[in-house]
C-alpha cells in the first residue's frame, strides 16, 4: 500500500500535508482499502475551530462508519466539498484528489507527535491482522 | 447423528455440552406447564379461552380502530408461510418480494403524509413518537432539551415519550399547543392530527412559529385521515408518525401492527428502522436492498440512532397490500365513509340536542353529556355491546371505522338519547361531507402504478403468489441462521391468531370483556417464569430490543430506589450483539466494553477489572448466554457473582434461549432480569422481520419495577412507566407461544432443546473438516449453533464469505448469518425442526461449495470468473444467448441433484449496495424512473 514519505500520519489513520501554517488532511489509503467503498462523507464547515483529536467528520461505506479525527488543533480553512458527491474519489485518490480539509494550524508543533511513513507502513501493517 | 457427534446417547451428549454448573441437580419440572397435548386439545383449549373475551362494537379510538382484512390478504399473506416464515430480508437477492412489498409501504407513507422519505417500519405509534423525538434531539443537538407535547395526543403516546425522555435528559413540557413558547430550550415538540378527541387543529401558525424558533415539528397522524385531509407534510411539519393498523391489520388487543416514521430528506441519516432502496444488480437490473444500514444499531451499536432491530414487516406487507389492494379511489371512498358516518352520528346527536365538539373532526365525536353522566352513557353503551371512551366526567367520544354501519350509528343514537329512538341515521347521512379548503386535501396520492393494478381479488392473489416466489421462505428449505433460531412455526400455532375473539379486541377494552387474554396473559407469563426461573414477567415489550431497554430501565430504577442513582455503568462483553450498547445508550447508561479471550468467552479477569474499576458506579452487565460464539460459558455463574459482588445487575439476552429451555433456567445461575424472543424461541413467526415480541422475566426485587400504563393497571406499583402503546405488548400472537408450550409439555420442550444442540453438533462436525469450526466449549462441542471460519479461504482463493452467502441462494439456500459476531465467518443454527436430511443437504451444499473454493485455490477455476463470485445465477442469466464464462451453465445453476427436482430462481444477480447508498431512492415512484 502506498504511504507518501512526505507526510505525516495519526494513530486514527489520518495523513497530513503540512504547507506553510495550513494542514491539509484526509485518510490513508490503508484506511480506505480496510472501510471498502466509500459511500458518505460528512465534513465540516468552514471557521470551525477544532481540538486536537477532536471528531471532525465521518466516512462510511456500506458496513463501516469511521470517525475522522484531528491530527492537529486549528480552525478549518477549507472542506472537500466536492467529496460528499463523489465519495468514489477516497477510494481512488486518498492522497490526492480525495482530501478532507484543510486547517489552520494553532500548534504546529503538534505535528511531531504524528507518525513518519515508515513508522505508519509499520503501524499499518501490524493493526492488519 | 449422535456416532457423528461422538455422543452414546443424547443423555450423554447433553451431559457433555452443557456445564454441569449450570444443569440442576434435579430433572426440571414445570408444574404449570405438565404433559404435551395434541394439537386438537390445544385448540380446543384456546377456543375455551377466545370464548372468554367478548367482542363489542369499539368506538373507543386513541389509534386502534376496527377494519376489514380483506380476505385475498388474510390468505394469501397472514396464512402464507412464504410471507410469515421468512427472516429479515438482509440477504437481498433472496428477498426481492417482500422488498418490493416494504418499497410500497414506504411510498404509501411518503405519499399520504406528504414526506419525502419514510421508514419500514416501527413497532407502535407511541415508539415512533419516541424515535421521533430522539431524532429531533439529535437533529437539534445545538440546542437545549425541552420537548413539547400538546395535550390532545393519545395518552398511550405521551406516556411512552415521558419514559422515553426520561433517561437520556429531555425534559417533555406536556400541555395546549396553542400555548406552545419557542425559546431556545425546545428542540421539537409533538401534535396530534386530528387530536385524540377528535378535533381537527389548524396547526401551521403553530408550525411557523416553531420554526422560526428554531425548533422541529412532529405530527403523530392518523393514516386514513390523510387520504381526506391536508397532508402535514403540505404545512412543513418535520417529522410524521403513526401507526398504519387500520389499514387491514386487526386490533387483536394492541397489537402487533406496523408504524411508520416519514422525514424530509435532509434528515434521512438518522431515520432509525430500516430503509428499502433501490439499487440495481450486477447486470443493470433493478434490485432492492435495505440501505444506509450505518445509521442502525449492528453496525453503529451505542451510537446508533435508535436500539430497533426486529421491526414489523408481516403487518407493514398487510397494509401495503390493502392500499395496493384498495387504490387510491377505494382509500379516498374508505376514508370518505368514515368520516360520512361520523357526520351521520354528529347530526343526529344535534338534532337530539346533544351539544358535540366543535367541528371540524374526521372520524372521532365528542359529546358533551354533561351532569357528570358520561359513566353512565357508556355503562348504557356497554349492556348494549358497545364500548365508549370516557373523555372526562362529562365527555364521551365515539371514534367510528370503515367497519361502522348505519344500524351502528342507530344504535348510538339510542344510547344517547336513552330511549330506543326510531332508527334515524340513513335519513341523516349525506355522502361527500367535505371540508374547508385550508383543510380539503387537493394533491394525489398512490399515483404509482402499482396502486392500480391489482384490485381484483384474481390480480392481487397473484402478485402476492409472486412475489412470496421471489423470496426463501421456510416453505422453500432451513433458514440456518444463526442467533435467530428459524424454528418451525406451526400451523396449529398459528390458526387462533385471527379469530375474532382475539382479533377484534380494543387494547383499552373493560377487563370484563377481555377475560380469555386475561387467561392467556397470566398462564403463559406463569409458564414462562417457569421456563426461566424468574417471579415476574411482563409483556409489554414488543421486540427483543424493547425487552433490553425495558430491563435496563427496570434495573436503573432500582438502584434509584436503593438509593445508588449514581450506578450507571453498564458491561458489555466484545461479542454483544448491537442492540445491546444501543439499548445502553437508550436507558441513558454509560458504556464500558468487557474482553473476549481467544475462544470468544468474555475475558474473567478483564471483568473482574472492568467490575472492580466501576465499583462504585456499576449498574449492569449485559451477557447474552450461550454466548454470541456459540458456546456455553462455563463459569457464567462465576460471572454473575461477579458483578453482584461489585453492587451490579444481571441482565441475560435470552437471544439463545433456544439452547436452555427445559435444561437451565436463567434465574437459577445468576441473572436478574432476562428478555425472550417469542419470535424465536417459542415459535411467533419471524414474518420477514417482525413482529416479535420480548417479555422480560425479573427475580422478585425487580418485579415491583415492570412497565405499567397509563390506562390500563398493568405491571408493578414503583413501575418505569409505558413503554409500549399497548399494554401488554402485542397479545394477538400470544396464543402462539402459548399453544407451543402447550404442545410441547415439559418433557417436548426439554427435548427440543437437546435435539436442537445435537443438530448443531452434527452441522459442526460434518463441516468442521472442510470449514474449521471456531469456537467449542471444553468438551469440544458447541451449543445450538455454530460459527465457521471463512477467513483463511480469503487468502488462498479469493472468496469472501459474501461470496458463499450469494452461492448458496444458488443451491437453494438462505445464507448463514455472515460476519456475526465474528467479521469474515458464518454462523448457523439448525434448530431442532430441521431432519437429518435436510440437515444433510445443507451440508453437502457447503461441502460442494468447499470443492468449488478448492478448485479455484488449485488453479482449476478462474479467481475472478467463477460459480462463486458470480453468484447467484439469474435464469435471465443462464439463458442468455452469450455464454462467456469458465464455467457451464450447469454448473452456475444446477450444482446439486435436488436443484434439478425443485430450483429456486433467484430474480436478480447481486445487488449493488455500494451504488444504492450513493444513489438513495426509497419510494416506488422512482423505480419507475429507473426503468424508464
């Protein structure tokens, strides 16, 4: 399973892309392969102040609901909203065009608790069987 | 069997499989229960019984009114096993009839409340309102708690809202809707349309300033009004609620009828019950399936938005097929002569000078009598075989139905006006009574084509012969599911369930009058308590996972009486089934999950830590026995003691009572409060998914604390109020467990039970060598089920346990239970009414299924095109022109001899949930759209 080496990774299955002061989050690819196809998403507005770890979204498919939470503290710039839509596009692009929403960071220094790829390939692979 | 189990006898076997621990040292006795009986003398004894209640004319309303089943329905659904005997149609290709019938219940309800979406179904109208009003709270999460609840709904509504409300920290405002303030505190509030005494209220500035509060609007309405008056939906109500019994389902003293619960589409993903969607199938055909299943309690469990599993399905298909059956002219006639009759009745009451309600009303007329003399109009009423409801002292209110004559109407007359009075009403009654134009219903309704189509009593036999032939019923082949003991459900059973002496009873009837139900109620909770080892049993809960809240809530209330309301914390083994933390979650409790080891028993020494850690704030343990796995836990006693040691409650699922009956009783090892499944264990018909009924048993210290009523004097005097709209629940199928029981005596019940655990053995043991059974007990046997592990087979060959599921349909079966309680395994439960031979060929089908797999691990079939991921085999399919598979036709559709004597035909390939869910259609209208 592809794990980008240039982000960052939560214990929940959330990756981050850290660009300047914003993070843009969405889930792994492991997570999706592990919720089968997507059929739901459910994201927040926009000026939503979030905690770190707190629940931001849902994901479902159609067995599975999966919470998604924060992997840093900050207010939300930007939601996916093309996603609800299209929810085909976590399957396919969990890296890419399958992105959840953006946040301001508040802490960025929050970001040195998350998981490097090589630590979340591992951490991925041992909660798989 | 018993050489394939390794058993000398089934003494020996039993001896073996079930603890000793658990076993009494003596032969249980029950004394109320003695011999079995034929099936005559059964009978025999339930006329005796029905010859004790008396059925008179029931004007009484509050949301049970008399109707006509119309015969072509009573036979060819009520006394249909292929429409009673099937299960919940999770299994969708194998359900596509009752879908389809569920599909229409659903637009009949979109259309007359003028919703965009509604559910199939819910168990009563005072539930739904309760559903409703969780729903709203959600909805509405950003505000406070207060629910309002005008004054004018049926009493039964507003007492199972209070309950409802009362554990999950809603505060219900009862009073004049009139008065209704919307400040920030009210999140919804709830109406009744017409009101409980009949009167029609204009609610829309009502409505309008609720909204502009920013509060929610639920209206509980009475279906057949709907085809004469403004739908709420056309005045933006946000919810609607209610029950569809009238439309063909008898009273039968409560119960068990279909409600309904219809939204708009911004608030479909947290409707609670299940949904019918369309979707389309593997070659592009239409197919139904239940969708949005995220949003119920086996995949959410405490975060689900409602515990409801066992729904009733049975009673939503009859009023389906009478709107099917009637059309959209025969309702609006229907509806129109009701209401013409009640004008027949108001205008001679005025012209006697009675002073009646203020108009206007659609069936129900409220006399003012005045002087206090209303007891005495109705005790009047009642010599002449005639039942009024007493609003106040000086209040009656006559509530007529498609059943209600001229004659009748003659005869209330004379009540009212005391003297026999020459039969006036055929002078007095007018056709078209209409009413106001804000009130006058203007837009269509069952406009789909199918609501036109089969109003001849040949047409409508055979779409209903269609239909019930889409589907596997247990008049095709064993349901070998697990955790839902698909047990036959005899005819003899069956039969008294639609006598008149049961099925034409009021719930709220004088008791004088309901003197066999009496009986019957009371006969069978002493057998039951028996059959458990508790003292008390109350019926009130309509399904199993009513009967887990109504426990729970029973449980909580005594803590709160012994002065521990702080004990909140509710243990939940890994391995519960969801309806358990959702029940939790319900009766306001806090949820703490106890381990599994590795042969699924719940985990000793995390529970003595979970237990120890909550001392001070346990309340309950919830354990389902035998276990979800399958297995009899040995130190269940153990358990128990556990959890009493730390201050909590036993609360016991009797999901798997099947495997105790006769041979343990859960009130002997331990548990406190336990529910049954009469739609299991004692043999109600799942009927497609419901109706159900759970009882629960409690010891002694519990029984002051079992559901009452608030019209009925029922349950115990420090009660937890209504949590049904029926007193006892839905009494119309209790004389099918009673007959059961009856039957079976309590040497028969004892030995259903053994065979039942020898047939599971003998499953587990001739499939254990092709698929690894996964759980035994310490002996090495299981109880009455079983669970086999598909997961390695993933590996080797790619098949999922799905895809198993859909091959069998192939064969002629339903599929095992998939997934629970373990992901990537099959659970199954033969029960004891299956043979050996039928035992045999299920067998063989999984065996033959096996070699299939094997030969894809070997490189002999195709990993993507195969039998199995193919399956099921549509006759469209097989018969095509084009044949480009790997395989032969033969093999897809005839993989066994007995496919080639009898085949099921399954009407679509596989459906497509994954479409469906991101597709939503949940109403009839659109299939048409979709096919066009």
């Amino acid at each position: 399973m592809p794990v980008p080496s240039e982000l960052k990774y939560s214990q929940t299955h959330e990756w981050v892309r850290v660009d300047g002061d914003a993070a843009t989050v969405g889930i792994t690819d492991h997570a999706q392969a592990e919720l089968g196809d997507v059929v739901y998403v459910e994201l927040p507005e926009p000026g939503r102040v979030l905690a770190l770890d707190e629940v931001f979204g849902t994901v479902e498919s159609v067995k599975a609901v999966s919470d998604l939470y924060s992997p840093v503290s900050g207010e939300v710039i930007e939601a996916n909203t093309t996603l609800p839509d299209a929810t085909e596009v976590v399957n396919q692009d969990p890296y890419g065009e399958g992105w959840m929403v953006r946040i301001r960071m508040a802490a960025p220094s929050e970001l040195e608790n998350l998981m490097d790829a090589a630590d979340y390939d591992r951490f991925a692979q041992e909660g798989a069987h | 069997m018993l050489r394939t189990v390794g058993a000398e006898s089934l003494d020996a076997l039993i001896e073996a499989a079930v603890p000793a621990s658990i076993r009494p040292t003596d032969e249980l006795r029950f004394d109320a229960i003695g011999d079995g009986l034929s099936e005559g003398r059964v009978l025999d004894e339930l006329r005796g019984l029905a010859s004790r209640n008396r059925v008179f004319r029931s004007y009484l309303g509050m949301g049970y009114s008399d109707c006509v089943t119309p015969p072509v329905l009573q036979r060819n659904i009520l006394e249909d096993p292929r429409w009673y005997t099937p299960y919940t149609p999770y299994q969708s290709e194998v359900s596509q009839g009752r879908l389809e019938a569920l599909l229409n219940f659903q637009t009949m309800v979109i259309d007359l409340t003028g919703m965009e979406i509604a559910n199939a179904s819910l168990l009563d109208e005072g539930t739904a309102a309760a559903e409703a009003m969780a729903m709203c709270h959600q909805i509405r999460h950003d505000r406070g708690s207060t629910f309002l609840v005008s004054s004018d709904c049926h009493p039964a509504t507003i007492a199972v809202v209070q309950t409802r409300a009362s554990r999950i920290g809603i505060r219900v405002v009862v009073g004049d809707h009139r008065e209704f303030g919307f400040h920030d505190e009210v999140f919804a509030a709830l109406v009744q349309y017409p009101a409980s005494d009949g009167a029609i209220h204009d609610f829309r500035p009502m409505v309008e300033r609720a909204h502009q509060g920013g509060s929610l609007v639920v209206v509980a309405a009475d279906i057949l009004s709907l085809a004469l008056l403004t739908p709420p939906g056309e005045w933006n109500a946000d919810v609607v609620v209610g029950t569809t019994q009238r439309f063909g389902v008898p009273m039968g003293y409560g119960g068990p009828h279909a409600a309904f619960l219809a939204t708009r589409d911004a608030h479909k993903r947290l409707l609670p019950g299940r949904i019918v969607g369309v979707s389309r199938d593997r070659d592009g055909n239409p197919g139904l399936r239940l969708a949005i299943q995220t949003r119920e309690q086996h995949i959410r469990r405490e975060r689900a938005t409602s515990n409801i599993c066992t729904a009733q399905v049975l009673l939503a298909v009859v009023a389906s097929m009478y709107a099917v059956y009637h059309g959209p002219d025969g309702i609006r006639r229907i509806a129109q002569r009701v209401h013409d009759t009640a004008a027949a009745l108001e205008s001679g009451l005025r012209d006697m000078g009675c002073e009646t309600g203020t108009r206007p009303y659609f069936d129900t007329v409220r006399v003012r009598v005045g002087d206090g003399r209303a007891d005495a109009v109705a005790t009047r009423a009642r010599e002449r075989h005639m039942n009024l409801r007493i609003l106040d002292p000086d209040t009656i209110c006559v509530a007529v139905d498609e059943t209600t004559t001229l004659a009748d109407v003659d005869d209330l007359l004379a009540v009212f006006s005391g003297v026999d009075a020459p039969p006036a009403a055929g002078r007095l009654f007018r056709a078209g009574n209409g009413y106001d134009a804000w009130l006058e219903r203007t837009s269509s309704y069952l406009t789909h084509p199918v609501f036109s189509r089969y109003h001849s009593e040949t047409e409508m036999m055979r779409y209903l012969n269609r239909l019930a032939n889409r589907d596997l019923s247990l008049a095709s082949s064993m349901i070998p599911l697990g955790s839902c003991t698909m047990k036959l459900n005899a005819a003899a059973e069956l039969m008294p369930i639609t006598w008149p002496e049961f099925a034409r009873i009021h719930p709220y009837v004088p008791q004088d009058q309901a003197g066999g139900y009496s009986a019957l109620i009371s006969k069978l909770e002493t057998m039951l308590a028996e059959i458990t080892g508790f003292d008390a049993v109350s019926m009130q809960p309509n399904a199993g996972s009513q009967g887990e809240y109504a426990g729970l809530l029973v449980i909580m209330k005594y803590h709160h009486d012994n002065g521990q309301a702080h004990r909140n914390v509710c243990l939940i083994p890994q391995s519960a089934h969801g309806t358990n933390p959702a029940s939790a979650a319900m009766a306001g409790m806090k949820i703490v999950v106890v381990k599994c080891d590795s042969c699924g028993n719940i985990d000793l020494a995390d529970l003595r830590v979970q237990a120890e850690a909550n001392a001070g704030s346990l309340a309950a343990l919830m354990v389902t026995y035998p276990s979800t796995h399958g297995v009899f836990e040995e130190p269940i006693r153990e358990i128990c003691d556990i959890v009493h040691r730390f201050g909590g409650q036993v609360y016991l699922d009797g999901a798997n009572m099947n495997a105790q009956v006769g041979i343990a009783r859960p009130g002997d090892y331990g548990a406190d409060v336990c529910h049954l499944n009469l739609h299991k264990t004692f043999c109600i018909p799942h009927g497609g998914g419901g109706p159900g009924m759970g009882p629960i048993g409690v010891r002694a210290h519990l029984a002051p604390y079992l559901p009452t009523h608030p019209l009925v004097r029922t349950g115990g005097e420090r009660g937890i109020g209504a949590i049904s709209s029926a007193p006892y629940g839905s009494p119309s199928i209790l004389p099918i467990p009673y007959a059961y029981i009856r039957l079976m005596g309590t040497e028969g019940l004892r030995r259903a039970t053994e065979v039942a655990i020898l047939n599971a053995n003998y499953v587990a043991r001739r499939l254990d060598p092709h698929f690894p059974v996964l759980y035994k007990g310490a002996t090495g046997l299981v109880a009455h089920e079983c669970i086999i592990d598909l997961r390695p087979i993933k590996a080797t060959s790619g098949i999922e346990v799905e895809d198993v599921a859909k091959r069998l349909a192939d064969y002629g079966f339903h599929a095992s239970t998939v997934s629970f309680p373990v992901p990537g395994t099959m659970m199954i439960e033969p029960t004891e009414s299956e043979s050996r031979e039928e035992l045999d060929r299920f067998c063989d089908a999984m065996i033959a299924i096996r070699e299939e797999i094997a030969a894809i691990e070997q490189g002999r079939a195709d990993r993507v095109d195969n039998v199995i991921k193919n399956a099921p085999h549509t006759a469209a399919h097989v018969t095509a022109d084009h044949w480009e598979h790997a395989y032969t036709r033969e093999q897809a559709a005839y993989p066994a001899p007995w496919t080639r004597e009898a085949k099921y035909w399954p009407p679509v390939a596989r459906v497509d949930n994954v479409y469906g869910d991101r597709n939503l259609i949940c109403s009839c209208g659109s299939v048409a759209d979709y096919d066009g």
